[in-house]
C-alpha cells in the first residue's frame, strides 16, 4: 500500500498539528480512516449518521475538484499528461 510505503502517514501523525488540532487529509475509501486521513465510509449498511459524514466529505471532496480543475486551466503545465501529444495525428 502506497500510504504505508512513503511513510506519509507516519509523517501526518507526528507534524499534522495546529494549535493542537489536528489537521486531515481526504483519502479513497481504499484507505482507514483516522485523525489524520478521511475517508468515506464504504460500508454497505449505512446509519444516518454514516450518510451524512459521507455526503458533507464529499461536498468537500467535489469543491477540492474544481480548485484543482481552476488552477489546471490557469496553469496549463500542471496537466502536463493530458497535454502530452505523442505520435497524435495531424
């Protein structure tokens, strides 16, 4: 798993911190959950409170998509693969 071989996590739980709250990134919903690093809940069986985490996560979630699809129109070398043209026909 990529999460536990870069040692990521590990650097989360130990310098992810302000002003003694911690701080989180949003992770598949492949990877645990934790303090840390939030995930969706894929469970089959939902509880209210279930959907409901999962529906403001991914409110967050689509909002994080259109910062990163502004700043990839903005900047087009950030999306560097998909501008990648090779052996395209002309």
């Amino acid at each position: 798993m990529m999460l536990l071989e870069t040692g990521m996590l590990r650097e989360l739980q130990r310098v992810a911190w302000a002003h003694s709250q911690p701080l989180c990134l949003y992770g598949e919903p492949a990877y645990p959950r934790g303090v840390h690093l939030q995930a969706p809940f894929r469970d089959t069986h939902f509880t209210a409170q279930m959907q409901l985490y999962n529906q403001a996560i991914s409110e967050v979630r689509m909002s994080i998509e259109w910062m990163f699809e502004n700043i990839t129109n903005y900047y087009k070398f950030v999306d560097f693969k998909n501008n990648l043209k090779l052996a395209s026909a002309q």
